[in-house]
C-alpha cells in the first residue's frame, strides 16, 4: 500500500489546479479573440446601417457583452469540470490499484501497476479548441436592425411577399388622387 500511496502522492491540490488553469490558458485567448472580431464586426455592421449612436447599437453592444461575460463564465466553470475529472480518475485509478493489491496480495504487481498508472495519468490533459462562441448580433442587423429570420429575410422582405403593399411579384405603384378642397 506505501508504494500506491507515493506513486500516487504527487496528485495533490497543486497538481489539479494545475490542470484546472491549464485549460483556463487554453481557453481564454480564443474567448479573447473571437470577442474583439466580434466586435469589430458589430462595429462595421452598425456603421454600415448608419446606427452606430443608436439605442439599437447600445443593445446590441450590451448582447455581445453578456454573452462575452457568459463565455468567461463558461471557461472558468469547464476548468473546473476538467480538474474534477482529473480527480475523479486518479481517484477511481488508486482504489483499483488498492483493491487489486487486497485480492492479490501481491505487493511488487501492485507497486509496478502503480508506477504505471500514475505515469500515465500524470500527463496533461489535451482541449480541443473551442466553437463559435458569438452569436451573429452584427448579422441581425440587416435592415437597420430590424430582426432577420432564419432564411435570412428580414421583415421588410416579409411585408413584400403579402402583396400589402401591392402584388408580391410586380413592383405595383398606388394610385391617388388630390382632391382640394375650398
């Protein structure tokens, strides 16, 4: 059992908040970068419909702020999840090792078992890279801010295919007359 326990005795707190900050390093520059071309698209897209003072750019910049804030949160909490799932596999990894030991009772199977179990689960973790973390806000800024549906018309392309202001498939033109009146 002393040698599982010095195998195993350089899994301590240090270590797991290592993985958890390991994957914090990781993670946060592509938060990081993915926020500032949003921005910069946002920007663009605001300027583009001559909105960039607006109480539509304010939102829109307030939207890409929270779901910047959300995405940090979401970063710190998946370095957690990955020193738990650190913890847990060292921890489910020494009770097989101390279970094998007990059954078997043999004590050098066991001291090597452990040397190699805590090599390999002493490497570092590898991340994947993260997905698009941005919803498109500068995208739904088509027509002025006004909202885009999935098929990518906006409500003014919408108001066309009525035929409310004449028919769908014909640039209609109203008739009026002027009446003046004494």
């Amino acid at each position: 059992m002393g040698k599982i326990d010095t195998a195993f005795s350089k899994f301590d707190d240090p270590y797991f908040g290592s993985i958890r900050q390991s994957y914090t390093d990781f993670a946060a520059p592509q938060v990081e970068d993915q926020y500032k071309k949003a921005q910069e698209s946002l920007a663009y897209a605001l300027a583009r419909n001559g909105i960039q003072d607006s109480t539509i750019a304010g939102s829109k910049q307030a939207d890409l702020q929270k779901e910047y804030d959300l995405n940090r949160a979401a970063i710190a909490d998946e370095g957690i999840n990955q020193e738990k799932q650190a913890r847990t596999s060292v921890s489910n990894e020494r009770s097989n090792l101390v279970a094998q030991l007990q059954s078997t009772a043999d004590p050098t199977a066991a001291a090597s078992a452990a040397a190699s179990s805590a090599s390999a689960l002493s490497m570092k973790p590898t991340f994947s890279p993260l997905g698009q973390l941005f919803s498109n806000i500068a995208g739904s800024l088509k027509y002025g801010g006004l909202p885009v549906y999935p098929d990518g018309s906006g409500v003014l392309d919408r108001l066309k295919q009525t035929g409310l202001f004449g028919s769908p498939s014909t640039s209609a033109a109203g008739s009026s007359k002027v009446i003046n009146s004494p």
